[in-house]
C-alpha cells in the first residue's frame, strides 16, 4: 500500500474537552511527534461534529490526499458514524477513520489539566498507530425477510401487529395465554380518562383476530430462535386444546357442562372461578375454549367427557397433540408484559391471611362488570359493601426489602381505585402514598379531582396491616398502621377493607426468554434497550427489538407508543429490504481451530457453529456482533476480529504507551 | 457444631430454664457451647442512654473476650437485648474509629482489644433455625406436638434493626418455620414483633401492662394455647405480669409462655421438669397435656359461604 497519510483532528467540545485538556497543544503535539507515524495534518477545531468540522476532513482528504484519519472527540458510540460518513463522502473508506475518545474517557474523568492533556496525547497516539493498521472493509449485507415475529398479546404486542400487519407485512403474533389481551383485558376503567378498557381494547383484539396479514398464535410458546436479523427461524409450539378448532364455533355449550369448577388464578387473579375447559372472557380472541389437562375430570380419572357429549359440532379431541409450527422471520418484537408483585412476600400487610386485604389486579377484577362479583365492590363474603376502604401505595415498590423501583403506574391506579370506590359505594377512602406521582398528560387533574372528591391522603409508608384491635373502634375491622409524616404521628386506621397496589415485577421467565433470544436484561430484571433515552425499542441484539412493559413498568399510553416505535423501526428494516451490517466480525482460521469448543458458548449473541463433520467452529458473520470475546478466549489464537486484529490491538498499545506516565513532563519512552 | 456462648445475666437468673433447655437440645443437636470466659453483663438497655463510651465499653469487652476464644466459632447469644448489644457495639466501633480507639483505650486497661467486625455474632434461634439442617431437628423429634398451637412470638429487638441482615424483619418467619417442624402449628400472631414493654414495667407499670395485654390478647384471639419467646425480658413480662394484666385489666388471660428450646426439649423426648418447665408462673402443664399422639385430622376447607370469593393463602 501507499505511504500512510494521516489526518488528525482534536475536539475542544466547546468547553467539554478545551476544559480540561490542552486541545491546541495535543494537536500541535501529534503533528511535531507522529510524523513518523505518517501524521501530515493535525487541526484542532471548537465542534468536529458540526458542518465546518466535517469540511475541514473532507477538504483535507481531498486536496492533502489523506489515506487515514484520527479524529480526538467523543466517544465512537456518538460520533462514529458522522465522522466515517464525512470521510466517505471525500472517497476514503469509511473504516479508514478511527476515533480517540478524549472527552468520555479523558476530560471527563480527569481534573488535573497536565495529566489530562498527557492521556489524550497518549489516546491520539494509539489511533494513530492503530489506523494505520486498518484495512478498508466493506459493509456486510444481509436480505431482510418481510414477515415479523411479535411475542406476547397485550396491548403492546396487538399495537406492533396490527401497525406492520397494516403497513402490508406478515405478522405471527404468538401468545402464551388462551386468549391475546394482556392486563389491560382484566380491567374495568382506565385512568385518567375512565374509558372501560374492554371497549377500547376488544376493537383492536378482533382486529388481530381476522386480520389477512397476521397469522394469530394463541395458547402456543416459542421453543427455539436461531438465525439473526433478517432470517431468523423459530420454532413455535403451539399447544393442543384439545378440540379441532375448524369444527369448534364457539358456543361455549362445552363451558356450561364441564362439571369442574377450579379458582382462575390467571384471569380472574385468583378471585372468580373457571371451568376445566373454559375461555378466560366472553370477548376472548380467538374464541375458541382450551381444554385444561392437568384439572380435567377425565385425564385424571378416565371418566367425564361431559363436553364431548354436549358439543354439538362434535370439535372435542382428547388425543390431539402439541403442534410444533416453524417460521421464518426477519424481525422480532418481544412484548412479554409484567407480573404483579406477589404480595404474600410482604407478610405484614397481612394478604392471604386477612380476608379483607385484596391485591390490585383482585380488585381490578371486582370492579369489572364482568367479573366474579359483576362489578360490585364486597368484602370477601361477597355480599358485603365496605363503608371504609384503605388504598395503599407502593406495596412492594421503592422499598430495598423489595423492589427499589418506582413502578409508575400505581399512584394513578390507586387514584382511580379511589374514585371508583367513591362512586360504587360512597365509602370512606384513606390512600396511603409515599409521595404522590402523577406526571402523565391529564393525571394531575384527575388526582385533584379525586382529592375534591373527599379522599383521604396520608403521606407516610404503611408498617402494618393487622386485625389486632386496640380498643372497640378497631374490633372487627383491618388496622393500617402508619406514620403520618406531614402531621409528624403514628395513626392507626381502622378500615373494613384494605387494596395494595402491588409493584410491577419482570415476567417470572424473563430471564429465560432474553436468553432464548440473546438479549440481556438489566439488574431487576426487565430487557435492556440498546440505549435509555435514544432508542429505547432497540436491543444491543440486531433485529430483535422489544415495546411495552417488557423493558420496564409503563402505561397503557406508553405501551401502545412503544409497540408503534417498534413497528415504525421494523417497516423501514423492511421497505429497505438489505440491510447493512457492520464488517467489524470474527473470523475462525480452520487450520488453526484445535476444536476444543471453548469459545461456542461464550459467545453472548449464540453465533458460533461448530461444524462435527470437520471439527472446526464457525462464526456466522450476520449473527456476530464483533464483541471480541471468543477472539481473547480461543487458547489456539485461531480467532481473529476484522477491526480487530492482533496486529492493530498491539499497535495501539504501543502507541498508548509512548509516553511516560511517572513523569509530570513529556518524557518519550525510547 | 462449636459455637462461643454468651448467656448474658438473665440466664443465670430468672431464664435459668432457657439456658438448662437450650444446653440439653444442643447437646442432642451435637452442639457444643462453650462459655466466653469471664463475660460480663451488655448493660441491658438503660446504660447506652446514660453512658454510651461505657456502654460500648461493656459489649466491647465481651466481644474482646469472645475473639480470644475465637477457634470455637460464632458467637451466641441467647437474649435478643444481648446479642443487640453485642452487634450494636461491634456496628458503631466499624463506622467510627473514634469510638473504637475510645473503646479500646479503656480495654487497655484490662490488657484487652478488640478490632470491630472481628467477631461474627448471632441470636441462639438462629443456631436451631438456620444453622442446623431441617431434618437433623426432625430426626432428633421423639414426640412431635401434635395439636398444640403455638403463637410465635420474637419481640422488638431480635427483629430490629437487623445488624445482620437478618431475615424479613417486618414479619420474620424462622421460628414459625421451627415450631411446624416439631409438629406443632403454629397460629397467626401479627403481633409477633411487637414490644413486650422491655423495663417499662420499673418505670411506668400501666404503658407496660397495656403493651403485654395487646400481646396476649392477640395470641388468644388466635387460639393459641402457649406463647413462644427467644428472650428473657418477653418471656418474663408476659409470663410474671400476666396476673398483673388480669387485675388491671379485669381480664383472664391463662396462657402459658415458655422459651423455644424448652418445647425443643419436649419434642425431643426430655422430660418438661429438665426443661426447666413447672417454674413459669402460668403453669403450662394443662396446655401440654392437650398433646395428641397422632397429627390432628385438617377438615377439608371449606368455603366460607356460597357467596364468599376464593382467597390466596399463605
Ligand atoms: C392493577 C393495575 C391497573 C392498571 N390500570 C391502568 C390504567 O388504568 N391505565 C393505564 O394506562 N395503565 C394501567 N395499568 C398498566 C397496564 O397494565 C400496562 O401498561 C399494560 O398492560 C402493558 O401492556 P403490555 O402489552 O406491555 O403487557 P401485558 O399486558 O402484560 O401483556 C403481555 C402479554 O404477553 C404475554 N406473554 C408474556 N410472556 C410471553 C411469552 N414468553 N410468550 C408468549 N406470550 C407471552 C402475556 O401472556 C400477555 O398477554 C395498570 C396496571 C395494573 C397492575
Ligand atoms: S362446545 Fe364444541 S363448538 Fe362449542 S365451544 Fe366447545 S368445542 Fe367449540
Ligand atoms: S476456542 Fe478456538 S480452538 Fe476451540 S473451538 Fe473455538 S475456535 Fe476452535
């Protein structure tokens, strides 16, 4: 190759980095000290990323004929892209630019100036050694499969479906439950609007039901995911139910004559009862009812087969099996939802030992006219109406003990569990809040609106919920015990009926799930975006992205945009049709490979094969994410890193350590 | 199993009982305890708020002493005021170094020191509850307690704050947990970590009394037949003012209250008099007497009526 030309360009960031570190005297450094590494420019400019900064590499590369460009700035992950495009526009192959971090990792961790203006010299000196080992590569393409995978039926999951399915693509949409609808099925209003949650939702569920374009997976499980962005092939299970659903039409005759009646921990949130062969709701999409083989009078016992005698289209099958359905898909959207906290795990506030404690999905279900008690508001005798109820926020939120998050939507919640109360039954209302969170569009109001309506408000975290009375006011009745921080007191009330607003928790398998499809979850446990604020729908993970409160607790609002965001993101992945891949992979040497095997599982994003023919492992380059970590791991040095060659590793090293750090003053080691 | 014990003075007095029982069923246990040399009193609750260097002090030396023998293990402690003393003293001198040179100046004195966070000390129910294997304690059982029901009771200290890191002390469970394995059952006792009343009885006898009446009355309201204690101060304060409760109150609470290891003891096929049980003011004879030989048939549950709605249960 011709001789190396390099261009250096070091960023003030405003006063970002000219803070903190001497940026004139580091780029007038590398232009005295590296030419014999092949530096012929070195600039400094206030704003590399602006248009003018952009120009002064582009005319360098073209009128100083540069080959290699260094630019000193921010860290890669922000500014890569633009300064690699801005060279590629001058005709340099964009990975002929390498980037030296000096305000992540240098002004912005370092005070003392001297130190600081000696590491970024060091930092420019390793991209300048390192780039000039580059090669110029070549994106990597890949054919995107039009048809989209999308995991969990709740409002986040049907908002994406329906989004791509109208854009014209195909959807499989695969939902672990009998019916598609999530938690927002199980309510009766939602705040702040109070809009019942079934007429809203069961539009769009009926929607996704007869769609043409989405292939609706219910009662079914993914089993395994392999592949990467593009052409990803999974194998869906979907279990039996026990009926052949061409001849089923619905009419839950098989419902009525099931003689088994078991509490329905699911739907009804342990409060109302189901059938072994049951649909969890009237609106329930697809209709078709599931048979419950673990409570089933005749798979336990051998007799029974009531719905089989009564159904009149004769769709009953005791032998149908599991169907094991493969696809192929070019992306994937995970909207697996959340649990509710079990609130038995916060034994003092007494749920599943008094009667009267009921969690918020139970009451969720009460409230519902089409629940267990047609939405009237009971104690747990069924018949009785409270005349005072407790509210208690943040019932495993916030809380070490517990989870230390915020799960966002329980102040509203509660709010409206408040209101609704109030109008049901006109009962006294107490809620207990830490502090009141209503940052949503219209929520404040609608709190105000629940304080007009005579409600309540402690300020105080609840330590106690017993049936210990004190004296003959408490007799009979369920005693919150809270400190009452803006009165400075310790209060007991006594209430005939006490709700907690259980935090929201990851899906208990959530782990397992970001697994199966090689993303990660952060340290609570909820799916981790490929950044917080920037692409919150994204995984480090091409092609799999995830919406709702898969990625953390979320509204009903927040949901819905986020199934949206990742629809919008998966259409234009697929109106692209290729997509462009970073040639930054691994590359197994065959002759080098020994076949221990070590690396296959190491790899964080599954792309390593190995090949029992030839006994060599093999790294799919679409699947590869280019971390490096089977590179450093193979003990036969069989694995090189496109980008990240031995050879460019060890120059950069070199190049960091040209200057003496034990010394205050520029000393070059020789 | 080898453990350091500190009984503390209560057990060389009135839980005389506690100590007897809790020797015998370690033994059983193959437990060895082996008595801190020369220990002195932790200066129960009143010293820490009339002289906190001293009060340090006191506990100090006690740790001092323990980590001399520190080849037999953990340190016990069978009283919860004990053994949060013991923890209390030893968390402080670990955050300031100030009173852990005060502390160790007067130590000085005595020839002793003590470096904070050398000495790991835990309650003697952790000993039984966690330390030693489920099924070791079930193996040992001669006698199980069918049909007696027992409200779990821990009090104030054993629970709070939790030096270390102790289980759910809202709501702790591992006594619970050890009185089913004898086959006992064990009542809802919501009160469990509640205040005995500790001293208050020397200094305002009426807070007191109301304080042990909640407490008893919250056992009876449960049908329990005996209330459980892991410490001198509950078990005295329930047991001998019980009668005082009554003619305060005009009530007539007759429950018995006795330590874990002396139903332990029972369990394991000791006789109560080597338990140290007949020295309670309210004699638990009758209450175990009630000991079935054969585990109590559970009826079938019911639902409350036919319109109650199903409940989760812990
Ligand atoms: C008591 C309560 C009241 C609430 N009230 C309101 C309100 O009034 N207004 C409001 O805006 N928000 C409310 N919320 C919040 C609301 O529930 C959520 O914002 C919303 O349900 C999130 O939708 P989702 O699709 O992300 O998750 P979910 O509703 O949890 O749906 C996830 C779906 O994925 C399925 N699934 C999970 N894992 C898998 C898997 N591995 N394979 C296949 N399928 C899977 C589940 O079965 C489920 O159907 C409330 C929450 C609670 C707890
Ligand atoms: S009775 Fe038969 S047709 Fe009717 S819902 Fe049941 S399976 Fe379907
Ligand atoms: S670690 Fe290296 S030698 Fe072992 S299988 Fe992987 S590539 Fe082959």
């Amino acid at each position: 190759m011709n001789k190396k030309r390099i261009g250096v360009y070091v960023c003030h960031c405003g006063t970002n980095i000219a803070g903190v570190v001497d940026v004139e005297n580091v780029a007038k450094w590398a232009l005295e000290e590296l030419g014999e590494e092949g530096v012929v420019v070195s600039k400094d400019n206030k704003f590399m990323c602006s248009s003018v900064g952009q120009e002064l590499i582009q005319t360098d590369i073209e009128e100083q004929g540069l080959n290699r460009v260094v630019v000193a700035a921010c860290s890669p992950h922000l500014h890569e892209k633009t300064f690699r495009t801005a060279s590629e526009r001058a005709g340099l192959n964009p990975y002929l630019c390498e980037m030296a971090s000096i305000r992540e990792q240098v002004s912005w961790v370092h005070t003392d100036k001297a130190i600081a203006t000696q590491k970024a010299k060091a930092m420019v000196a390793g991209a300048v050694r390192r780039v000039a080992q580059h090669e110029p590569l070549e994106p990597i393409h890949v054919p995107i499969n039009e048809a989209t995978l999308v995991v969990g039926g709740g409002i986040a999951g049907i908002q994406a479906a329906l989004e791509i399915a109208n854009a014209g693509h195909p959807v499989y949409l695969v939902e672990r439950e009998p019916s598609i609808g999530g938690h927002m099925a199980q309510f009766d209003k939602t705040f702040p609007t109070l809009d019942c949650a079934a007429c809203i939702l069961t539009p769009r569920m009926s929607e996704v039901g007869m769609h043409p374009k989405i292939d609706l997976m219910t009662w079914s499980e993914v089993e395994n995911v392999d592949g990467y962005v593009g052409n990803f092939n999974v194998r869906i299970r979907k279990k039996s139910r026990f009926i052949n659903l061409a001849d089923c039409n619905g009419c839950g005759i098989c419902e009525q004559k099931c003689p088994v009646k078991i509490v329905d921990k699911n739907f009804e949130a342990g409060i109302g009862y189901r059938k072994a062969i049951y649909r969890p709701f009237d609106q329930a999409i697809p209709n078709y009812p599931v048979l419950d083989q673990p409570n089933c009078t005749y798979f336990i016992k051998g007799t029974c087969k009531a719905c089989e005698k009564f159904c009149p289209t004769g769709a009953i099958n005791f032998e149908k099996e599991d169907e094991l359905v493969n696809v192929e898909v070019g992306n994937i959207i995970l909207a697996t939802g959340y649990d509710l906290y079990d609130t038995k795990k916060i034994p003092q506030y007494g749920f599943g030992r008094l009667p009267n404690v009921f969690s918020s999905l139970e009451f969720e279900r009460m409230c519902n006219a089409a629940g267990p008690t047609s939405g009237e508001i009971v104690l747990r005798d069924g018949v009785t109406k409270p005349k005072s109820v407790g509210i208690v926020h943040c019932a495993g939120s916030r809380d070490l003990n517990h989870n230390n998050y915020c799960s966002s939507i329980c102040c509203m919640q509660s709010l409206k569990f408040a209101h609704l109360v109030h109008e049901r039954t006109g009962a006294t209302i107490y809620n207990f809040y830490i502090d009141m969170r209503t940052p949503g569009k219209d929520y404040d109001e609608f709190y105000q609106r629940v304080l007009e309506e005579k409600t309540f408000f402690i300020r105080g975290k609840v330590s106690e919920i017993s049936d210990a009375a004190r004296n003959e006011e408490e007799e009979g009745k369920l005693v919150v015990q809270v400190e009452d921080t803006l009165l400075g007191e310790q209060r007991r009330i006594p209430l005939d009926m006490v709700i907690l607003s259980a935090a929201l928790v990851p899906k208990a398998d959530s782990g397992d799930v970001a697994k199966q499809f090689g993303i990660s979850c952060s340290s609570n446990g909820w799916f981790s975006e490929k950044h917080p604020k920037l692409d919150p729908i994204s995984t480090m993970t091409e092609g799999i992205f995830i919406a709702g409160c898969a990625t953390g607790p979320k509204d009903i609002p927040a949901s819905v945009s986020q199934g949206s965001a990742a629809a919008a993101r998966v259409i234009s992945y697929i109106e692209t049709g290729v997509l462009a891949l970073e040639p930054i992979r691994a590359t197994v040497s065959e002759e080098n490979c020994s076949g221990c095997r070590i690396c296959n599982d190491l790899c964080p994003y599954n792309a390593i094969v190995f090949h029992d023919e030839t006994m060599v492992s093999e790294i799919n380059h679409a699947l590869c994410q280019g971390c490096g970590t089977c590179v450093a791991a193979c003990p036969a040095g069989a694995i090189s890193g496109t980008g990240f060659s031995n050879e460019q590793i060890l120059a950069q090293v070199k190049g960091l350590l040209m200057l003496d750090f034990a010394e205050p003053e520029l000393e070059k080691v020789p | 199993m080898k453990y350091n014990y500190y009984p503390g003075c209560s057990l060389e007095r009135n839980a005389h009982s506690y100590h007897d029982s809790a020797m015998a069923v370690g033994t059983k246990l193959g437990i060895e305890f082996v008595e801190v040399e020369d220990w002195n009193c932790c200066g129960a609750t009143e010293y820490m708020s009339i002289d906190k260097i001293s009060a340090f002090t006191l506990s100090g030396r006690n740790l001092a002493l323990a980590y001399e023998q520190k080849e037999n293990g953990d340190l016990v402690a069978p009283c919860s005021l004990c053994l949060l003393n013991l923890q209390k003293s030893d968390h402080h001198m670990q955050e300031s170094q100030e009173l852990a040179n005060n502390v160790n100046t007067s130590l000085a004195e005595g020839g002793l020191s003590y470096k904070p966070g050398s000495v790991q000390s835990k309650h003697l129910l952790d000993v039984f509850a966690k330390d030693i294997d489920e099924n070791e304690i079930v193996e040992k059982v001669e006698k199980f307690l069918y049909g007696l029901k027992i409200a779990p009771y821990y009090g104030c200290l054993s629970s709070r704050p939790g030096f270390d890191g102790r289980e759910n002390f809202d709501f702790p469970l591992r006594l619970d947990n050890l009185i089913s394995l004898l086959g006992a059952d064990v009542v809802d006792f919501p009160l469990k970590t509640h205040c005995c009343g500790g001293h208050m009885t020397q200094i305002s006898e009426p807070t007191a009394l109301e304080l042990i009446r909640r407490l008893l009355k919250n056992a009876v309201d449960n049908h329990a037949d005996m209330i459980v204690t892991i410490c001198p101060m509950c078990q005295l304060n329930l047991d001998a003012y019980q009668d005082s409760v009554n003619k305060y109150f005009k009530t007539d609470f007759n429950i018995p209250v006795l330590y874990f290891t002396q139903i332990m003891g029972v369990a394991f096929g000791f006789e109560p008099k080597e338990m140290g049980i007949w020295q309670e003011f309210v004699n638990a004879k009758e209450v175990l007497a009630k000991i079935l030989d054969e585990p109590p048939k559970v009826p079938k549950e019911k639902r409350a009526s036919k319109t109650a709605l199903p409940m989760a249960k812990v």
